[in-house]
C-alpha cells in the first residue's frame, strides 16, 4: 500500500501522460488513500511541471466517490476536487485571473 501511495504522489508532481495509464489502474485500489491521490494526480493540473491531457471522464469518477464512496475521506477528497474544477471552470469562463 505504502509503495502505491508513494508512486501515486509522485507522479502527481513529476508526471505526464505517460503516467496516465498506471494512474488510472491505481483508482482501482483497494486502499482508499491511494484512490484518492491517484484521482487528484490525474485532475489536478496545479501541482505539476506541465498539465495532462484533459480527461473529462475523470469527474464521472469523482462524482460517483463523492457521493458513494464507503471511505469518507475518499468522499471529501472527491468533492474538494469537484469544487476546485468548478471554481477553475467558472473563472476562466468569466475571464478573472485564477487564484
């Protein structure tokens, strides 16, 4: 489990689409901690040295934890990133600078 979540972490920082298929067979994890840092590598564009590929489908997933998920922290991991991807969505559609 560890070695997952510190592969998940890592590539979040240091990761491009080549990383994208081993992060998407990690949100299959049984572990909830490695699901949820596997989602937010493959979302969130803010940690990284260049964004990935968009990958629409991945807020299906985070829908579907938010409100399903039996981990709570899982739920609160996915509607954090929900919330992000709106608030971004929302500003760069209105034209502010984003935060």
């Amino acid at each position: 489990m560890r070695r997952c979540a510190t592969s998940a972490h890592s590539l979040d920082w240091l990761g491009d689409d080549a990383c994208v298929p081993a992060l998407l067979e990690l949100l299959n994890d049984p572990v909830p901690r490695v699901r949820s840092i596997a989602l937010h590598a493959l979302k969130c564009d803010e940690c990284k040295l260049e964004p990935l590929s968009p990958r629409p489908e991945l807020l299906r997933v985070a829908m579907e934890w938010a409100e399903h998920d039996p981990n709570r922290r899982v739920r609160r991991d996915a509607t954090s990133l929900l919330t992000r991807s709106r608030v971004l969505h929302h500003t760069r559609r209105s034209g502010r600078a984003v935060p």
